[in-house]
C-alpha cells in the first residue's frame, strides 16, 4: 500500500460535549467529530492553544489514492504490523480514504516497519 507522510505535527484535542468549535480548529488536516460525550479535533499543533486539553506529537499517514467502500483489510494491513512493533496509532477514515497517526517519536521505526510489510512511504 502506499502511504503518503504528510508535513505537519497534529495534535488530537478534547473539549466538553456540545462546544463550539472553535476558531483555532483550522489547517490544511483538519478532523471534528462530535459525540455525546466529547468535542474531539485533529488540527495542526501549532493552532492548538497551550491551555487546550491535547495530546500533542502525532504525525499522519494518508493512505494514496481513494478507497472504494467494498475494499476489506486496509487499515489492519497498516495496524497489525505496528501492534506487533508496539506502536501506537490513531485513525481517522474519510469519504475518500483512512489516515493513520503515529507519535513523532515513533516515525521512524513506523516507517521501518510499514516498509517492512511491503508498504511505501512517500514524504510530502
């Protein structure tokens, strides 16, 4: 599968069920996904404010390309061999395609092991 590495940090935020989104929530990465439990934002690291609830550090594989809603096993071709290295992810799914986060501190050993598996990471 090939993987693009996109250029910004992202930070993953939570603010209170039912916030506002706020002004901050913007860049060229941006994912809002309201629950009745909690506001949750990816954005650019840089927007967040000091004070936000955020976990700082992630940097983001798109997969290339679109997938086609029928195709099956996308995302655990790229987890398990991570899970196996003990690398931590998260994942956001679009219309059009997953995106898979690794801590920066991670990157490189993530890039190892995801070519490892036959996958190839192309830096934006």
């Amino acid at each position: 599968m090939d993987l693009l590495l996109l250029p910004h940090t992202l930070a993953v935020c939570r603010l209170a069920a039912r916030s506002p989104v706020p002004v901050w929530a913007t860049g060229d990465f941006v994912s809002i996904t309201s629950t009745a439990d909690e506001l949750s934002i990816v954005c650019p690291q840089d927007r967040v404010p000091k004070d936000a609830q955020a976990v700082r550090g992630w940097r983001c594989l798109q997969v290339a390309g679109t997938l086609d809603f029928t195709q099956v096993g996308v995302l655990a071709a790229l987890a398990e061999p991570l899970a196996e290295a003990e690398i931590s992810i998260f994942v956001i799914s679009t219309f059009d395609t997953d995106y898979l986060m690794v801590r920066q501190a991670d990157l490189e050993r993530a890039r190892v092991v995801l070519g490892e598996a036959g996958h190839a990471v192309t830096v934006l």
